[in-house]
C-alpha cells in the first residue's frame, strides 16, 4: 500500500523510527503524505466527491486503508486449515447477543450470518434493545471515512466514548461479557471498562459478568490467577479471568442452546423493532387502535403472545424435528438422501451410536397411522449441523 505514497515504503519506516513507533502519531503524518499524493498523482484512485473541502483530507488515507483491508479479509469458504474451521463453526454457533469489536474488517459478519453491522458513532442513535449486532465501534470498511486512525480521530472517539459507554450499559448490564482478543492493556477496553466500572462495579473493585479471554500458547500445567486486574486513573479494576491454549472448549461451553439459533437474527431484530415502536410510539400516540382485551391477555397469559406473534412453543417432534431426510440432505449440501444416508452410517462408524435407533437431539421417529410400521423419520435443525461437520470431515461430538 506504501509503494503508491512519496518515497514508498521507506517513508513508513522513516517515520516508525523518527516517531518512536507511535502509530496514531505515525497514521497521522501518513494522512499528510497520501492528502498531497491524492491531489497530484493519484487523483485516479480515489472517489470524486473526496475532492471537496467538505470532506477531511485523512479520507484519501483512509480510503487505501480499508482498499487494502478489505483485500486482504480471508472469504470464510476458502479457509482450508481443519483446526481453524472447526474453531469458527464452534465461534459461530455461540449466537451472541451482540459483538462489540474496534476492527475495520467485515470477518465477523462472514461468521455470524444475518448479524447487522452497525458503525461508528452510529450507535449513539441506535436502540441497543435489539439482537444480533456487531458494533464496529471503529468504524468499518465499508465506510472509509467512519474509521478511527489519526491523533484527530482518537482525540474525538476520547470525548464520546463515554456516551458509547452509556449506550454499551446494557450488554454490560444484563448479559455476561466475554472480551477475546484484547489485552487489559489496549487503551480502548480500559477506557470503556473504566466507564463501565464506576457504575457497576463492587466495592473491592470487581466488575461483576465480564471476563477476559487470556490466550497461553504454552501447556497450562498450575492453575493460573483466574482475575485480571487494571488501574486507570489511580483506581482499581477487576474483571474475571479465563487462561487458555484452545479457544474450542471455550465457544462450545458458550454454544447458544436456544431454539433461536436456527432463527436468522434480522427477523428477531425485526419482531423487536417493531414491538418497540408500537409500545412507545404508535400506542401512546394513538396511532392505532388499541384492542385492550388482547392486552390484557397478553399481560395475564405466558402463552399467549407467542401465539400472538405466530410463535409456537416446542412441544411436539414435528416442530423441534421438522426436516424430512430429503430436506436435510438438501440443508447440508448434498445431492440426495443416499449421500445423507452414508454420512449417518459414518456416525455409526466413528461413534457406535446409530442416530436412527432412538428419540433423540438429531432424529426422531413419528407415529402417522394405526400400524406399528406407519410412522416416518423427522430431523432436527441441529442435524444440519451435525452432519455439515461430518460431511467436511471436521471433529464432532454427540450430544444425544
């Protein structure tokens, strides 16, 4: 990326070397060089409405920053590594609430299908009551100039984190929080978790439902401090603490266990957009006509606004087992049920369990007539994933 700039490459680590190393220093000298480049020589690599003098001159940087980015992003379907697969299979199905993340890269949203991604200091106008977000609070790639890299941009995320922290409260509040990949020492988690801390915090310092994800390549063989600890402005902070040299056990013990992991996140999103509004805006404002009988249903009855909404409790084998052989074969990406066939009888193998010979998490048998042969195979949702696994020879376990 350097190459295109005056002097190229040298000049990044003239300026490596001359800063001490500060990047946000050095991110901001770079803008400079790539502002006098844009308008001279390489006029033809940016978009016209950069020109302006309505737009910041850190945009032309900006811009091959995320170019560069976005061109290095691995797809998810080209990953060849097994281990790495696995890892990210066992990442997904976790189904957060939200992710919180200062990356510029979409990865994430490669990981978590349906999740919205949501930018910058657009979170301060966002309901953060929904599901299935990833707050990039950063900004992303797909927006260049929405993205935190100068001494200018760190000194304006300083003065509105606080009200990204506020907004944050919630997550921090009602959901246990799971920091990976991120040291106690990166300015960004201390700042928000300082914010955090003050509100939430105990007495001797400890902020209750998070905890850090301590990577150890080496053998844990003692058990280690399972706190972290972290001062800012004089004060002590303490989170929970989770060493590790293998992230797997980790995201399968968070694995969401939730019949809305086989829901795609934008229509809950949707369904609570929705709600919100009526409730605090159509309702009071008399928008729509109330029916109070069915409010007060909906108040009395646990039941009765699931079936409002066209949600049914799952409490026979055609809803939590709705997939005839042929369809699950179809989810999984195979030609036909004979192919499935083949991938059950490897279970079999590997395990010596036959899925088919009980009532269980993948299959079940239902009864369609008076005959004791009248009856038919249904597969579960976890089926699907289950057999995407053995069919792309990936590590597997039952969980009957």
């Amino acid at each position: 990326m350097f190459d295109k700039l005056p002097a190229g490459a040298d000049a990044y680590e003239y300026w490596r070397q001359k800063l001490n190393d500060d990047m946000v220093e050095i991110g901001s000298v770079l803008s400079d060089m790539a502002f006098e480049w844009a308008w001279k020589e390489g006029k033809n690599h940016f978009p016209p409405e950069y020109f302006s003098s309505k737009v910041n001159k850190d945009a032309f940087l900006k811009h091959m920053v995320c170019e560069y980015i976005a061109s290095v992003t691995p797809a998810i379907q080209s990953i060849a590594d097994s281990n790495l697969k696995r890892e990210l299979s066992a990442f997904a199905e976790i189904k957060p609430h939200a992710i919180i993340t200062t990356n510029y890269d979409k990865f994430l949203e490669q990981v978590f299908e349906g999740y919205e991604p949501v930018i910058g200091q657009t979170i301060l106008r966002y309901n953060t009551n929904s599901f299935g977000e990833i707050f990039h609070i950063h900004g992303d790639v797909s927006k260049p100039t929405s993205i935190v890299l100068t001494r200018a941009d760190y000194e304006e995320w300083s003065e509105k984190k606080k009200y990204v922290s506020a907004k944050l409260l919630t997550y921090f509040a009602e959901h246990p929080v799971f920091i990976m990949g991120y040291g106690l020492g990166d300015p960004n988690v201390k700042s928000i978790l300082k914010d955090i801390g003050e509100l939430v915090a105990s007495e001797d310092g400890l902020i209750p439902n998070v905890y850090q994800i301590i990577w150890r390549p080496d053998k844990i063989e003692k058990h280690p401090p399972d706190q972290a600890t972290f001062a800012v402005d004089g004060k002590e902070y303490r989170i929970r603490a989770i060493h590790t040299n293998d992230f797997n056990w980790i995201f399968e013990a968070l694995k969401s266990q939730s019949a809305l992991k086989s829901i795609n996140p934008k229509l809950v999103r949707a369904l609570a957009a929705r709600t919100m509004k009526l409730v605090r805006h159509d309702i009071p404002s008399g928008a729509v006509e109330v029916n109070y009988e069915t409010l007060e249903k909906v108040a009395d009855e646990k039941d009765f606004l699931p079936t409002l909404l066209g949600i049914t409790t799952v409490n026979n084998a055609n809803l939590s087992h709705p997939l005839t052989i042929t369809q699950l074969a179809e989810r999984v990406g195979l030609p036909n049920w004979h192919a499935l066939n083949k991938l059950i009888n490897r279970v079999k193998e590997d395990k010596g369990i036959d899925l088919r010979s009980s009532d269980n998490r993948y299959h079940c048998r239902i009864k369609t007539g008076n005959k004791a042969s009248s009856m038919t195979r249904k597969w579960s949702h976890d089926a699907v994933s289950l057999f995407k696994k053995v069919s792309s020879s990936e590590e597997y376990e039952l969980a009957l």
